[in-house]
C-alpha cells in the first residue's frame, strides 16, 4: 500500500509512517517543519519512505502525490496551545484552506484513497458533560478565548469531511483525537507530560498551571496510529466522527505526581498562572474524557498501553538525554 501523510514529521504523523514501514508498505511524508523536525526520521529506511518539505497551501505537487496514495492520513495543522494562542490567523488559515485543498485535489484525481481527516477533542468546547460521546452537543465561548478558534477549525474540518463524503463519496475517516502521548512528542508548544518528564528528570520543579484539578485523558500514540488505521479500512466508519483516546481520567496534579513517582525525582510541583505558563490568560477546559464505545463497536480496538507503561517508556528514553540540574557533564 501507497500511504501519503501530510504533518508527517510531526508527532502522530511520524508514528504513522513508522507504523506502515513496519507493515512493508511505502510512505511518502510531507511537512512544512514549522513545528515538525526531519530528526524524528533517524533510522527509517529510504527505500519505502520519501519526506518532502512542503506547505500543505502551496506544495505543487499535491495532485501528483494524491494520485499515487492509496491511503492519506491528513494531519497537516496549526497544533499546541502556545502556537494556537499565538498565531490564531494561521490556525484558520492552515486548518481550514488546508484541508479544503486536499479534498479538491482528491476529487480532481479520479481516484478513491482511505482518507483519514484528523480532528480533535477540542471540537466538545466548553461543555461540562463528564464522558464525551460523539452525539455530545458543542458549547463554544468565544468570549473566554483560547482554544476556541483551534475548535472550531477542527468542526469545520469534520464538516468538510462529511460534505466531500455525502457529495462525492469520498472514502473519508474523522477520527477525534484526545491527548495522544508518547516518544517524539515535544513540550515545547504546550503538552504536558514532555514537559513533567524533563522537568522531573532534570531535578526541576514540575510547573502545573492552575490548581491541577482540570482533567485530561492520555492515550498512547502507538494506540492511537493503530486505532487510525483500523477506522481508515472499515467502510462502515467512513462518514462518521469517532473519538480515539483512552477513557482513563486523571487530574493534571496526579500526573505531575505520578512521573516524579515513577522516575524516583525529587523534584517539587509548582503551581503557576495560564497568563505565565503560555504568554496569555485564557478560560481552560476543566475535563476531557472521552467513551470510546463507538471505535470499539466498529473495531476490534483494544489499548495495548497503559499511563504508567507510557510514562516508564518515556523515562527509559529520556534519561540519557538529561543532564539533572547541577550536574557538571
């Protein structure tokens, strides 16, 4: 199989390139690198996988690439909750315009590839129902900024998925991504547990914005890019939005103290303002936690990592990278 990947050097669309090279199929990965690195590649053998820089926007050779894929995994996106906060015309921008020219391109070539379109669970806004199902209604306060212009780029993307589905019978998965983890992921634009595990591995205080108590559920990327592929083979979830995630809930203060429990730190936990902690005061979303009845119904999903699994994993690969605080190298 033919697999096309925009975002793909960024985290999920790393691992899904990573996923189909160990399944013998060919993958072509194109990124911007606005926020991706070509470093997350190392060890991936050419001869199945291509990487092209390119803006999802302007790249020229979409068609031709379109044409060639069997499979498409759309994950090209403004994505973090700094970069969100800070270049809210690009999230519109790239989010939107980007996905309407994949589509285009799709139809335009005559050809039928399984088209995944990444949403979020973002798109559930401000509601305060405590398991989200895909009938959830949205509540969205624009007037409590944030994340609101992120949710509803992904909203509009689902929309075009299921417009470009109903008219012209396009092949398309919407899968709605809650907190997805693991190695490659940065901290750098918001994600929390990249951000515990160097702090706690660097002997640092572990900066928990707010009071702690907003919720949040972790799955595995590796469980994700897996649960991505089984969606995008079964007509029977084209058309539709699905959560994937993992319904565990825990609170962001029990996940600052359960990776200083599991990397033996001593590090303390500090508590600091949004306003400090991203550049900008905002209204969080206190809980998000998914049921993921619907990708059980319509696969045979079953998680294969647990938080504790994930964490230790990431603590394994990281604890040669870091150099704990006042330690001379």
């Amino acid at each position: 199989m033919k697999v096309l990947i925009t975002g793909g050097a960024g985290f999920i669309g790393s691992h899904l390139a990573e996923y189909h090279l160990a399944k013998g199929d060919t993958v072509t990965a194109v990124d911007d690198l606005s926020t991706g690195s070509k470093d997350v590649f190392k060890g991936f053998k050419p001869d199945r996988f291509t990487f092209v820089e390119g803006d999802i926007l302007t790249w020229k050779d979409l068609d031709r690439e379109v044409k060639r894929a069997d499979r498409i995994y759309h994950m090209a996106a403004v994505v973090g909750i700094v970069r969100v906060l800070r270049e809210p015309v690009e999230v519109t921008r790239v989010n939107v315009l980007g996905t309407e020219r994949l589509l285009e391109s799709v139809v335009r070539s005559h050809h039928l590839p399984e088209l995944v379109i990444a949403s979020s669970s973002s798109v559930y806004g401000h509601t305060k129902q405590e398991l989200l199902g895909e009938e959830s209604e949205f509540i969205f306060r624009p007037e409590q900024g944030g994340l609101t212009g992120y949710a509803i780029s992904k909203l509009t993307n689902e929309i075009q998925a299921m417009a470009y589905r109903h008219i012209h019978g396009l092949p398309i998965t919407i899968p709605r991504l809650f907190n997805a983890v693991g190695p490659r992921q940065s901290g750098n634009y918001g994600f929390v547990l990249p951000r515990f595990i160097k702090q706690a591995l660097s002997g640092i205080p572990l900066t928990v914005y707010g009071d702690g108590t907003q919720t949040r559920s972790f799955c595995d990327v590796r469980d994700t890019v897996r649960a991505l592929a089984l969606l995008a083979e079964n007509p029977k979830a084209w058309g539709q939005p699905v959560n994937v995630g993992n319904a565990r809930e825990i609170t962001i203060l029990d996940l600052a103290r359960l990776v200083i429990e599991r990397s033996g730190s001593s590090s303390p936990i500090e508590f600091i303002t949004y306003a400090r902690g991203y550049g900008s005061e905002f209204r969080q979303t206190t809980q998000r936690r998914p049921s993921i009845e619907r990708l059980q119904e319509l696969t045979d999903f079953r998680h294969s990592w647990s938080l504790e699994q994930t964490i230790d994993d990431l603590i394994r690969r990281n604890s040669d990278r870091i150099v704990p605080q006042g330690r001379l190298l």
